[in-house]
C-alpha cells in the first residue's frame, strides 16, 4: 500500500503529512526520520479506524 504525504522543511526539521489526513502533522531531523513518523502515524488512523462523518443539525 501506498499513500501520498506533503512535506517542507521549518527550522531545521522536515514536517510533513498525508494528502488524506493534513490536519495530522508529523516532524523528524531528517527526511529518512520523517518517513518513519508518517509510518507510524499510518499505524496509529489505521488501528483507529479513523471514520469522517456529517452531523445535521436542525
């Protein structure tokens, strides 16, 4: 599986977050330590079956 991530680079640190998901930021020192942040960030929606839905109010 594959899933498109934003990034840029802010005081030193690479900053970045999936296309799907842009209000979960993640940093790491190094692009290689970002990649492993987004990793793990992916473990964290997916085990929590991360789920959008609308609430009509009348």
């Amino acid at each position: 599986m594959s899933m498109s991530y934003t990034y840029f680079e802010d005081n030193g640190w690479f900053v970045g977050y999936f296309d799907d998901f842009p209000q979960h930021l993640t940093q790491g020192k190094t692009l290689a330590e970002l990649e492993l942040m987004l990793k793990d960030l992916y473990e964290c929606l997916h085990l929590a079956k991360y789920h959008k839905r609308e609430l009509v109010l009348a």
